[in-house]
C-alpha cells in the first residue's frame, strides 16, 4: 500500500515536469506585445518569486513613486474580467487577446470612468 502511494506521488510529478517542459518548449509571439505603461522599467517583483505564503504570479515594475500612472492594453483585446479585492491584486483588469493570451493588469489605483461606471452600475 504505501508503494502504491508513493508510486502515484511520483507519477503526479512526472507529469508536472513533463507538462512544465512541453509548454515551456510553445513559440510564443514575438513583437505582439507592446509596453503597457510609458516609463522606464525598473522591476520590483519577477515571476515565481517566493513570498511568505506563496510564488509571486506577475511581474511588477517601479512606478518612479507616483500613483495613478495610465496604464495601456499591451495588445488588442476585450476585458475578460474586472477584479476588486482588499488583497492580492487589489484592482485588476484581464484582457483577453486574439491570440489566447490574457494579461492582467493589477494593483491598479482605479479603473479608467468608463470602467468605474459600469462597476457602479452593477
């Protein structure tokens, strides 16, 4: 029995590193992205860093100490879903490309009034 166990825990991870390794092998597309914000980037947290409680799951750029900076869709796209939380992301938007990507735009000050209205409105 314990065999067995410890069998289908080493099958499991397999097939994590198998999956991580084919889809780290995908094209992905080249100069289909543009830059989302209109500052020099300076990173402040990189993906999969570890935090006290978790893998970090964005990257995150220095704002050069101002709030409410605009922030662009890297690529055309539809808002896919609209996310207000008091943690994690706090305010974040999810665009949905034509490609199947989806960027999230997080730690967002607010929302562009288009966006705040349509939230008051719900």
């Amino acid at each position: 029995m314990f065999l067995k166990r410890k069998m289908s825990k080493i099958l499991v991870v397999l097939f994590i590193i198998t999956n991580f390794t084919i889809k780290s092998q995908e094209k992905h597309p080249q100069n289909y992205f543009s830059d989302p914000l209109n500052i020099e980037k300076i990173l402040n947290g990189n993906f999969g860093e570890t935090r006290s409680a978790h893998f970090h799951s964005g990257i995150d750029f220095k704002t050069q100490f101002k709030e409410g900076l605009n922030v662009y869709s890297s690529a055309e796209g539809y808002i896919s879903r609209i996310s207000i939380k008091h943690g994690g992301f706090g305010k974040a938007l999810y665009v949905n490309h034509p490609n199947g990507y989806t960027t999230v735009y997080a730690h967002l000050k607010n929302f562009s009034d288009k966006i705040e209205n349509y939230i008051k409105k719900l």
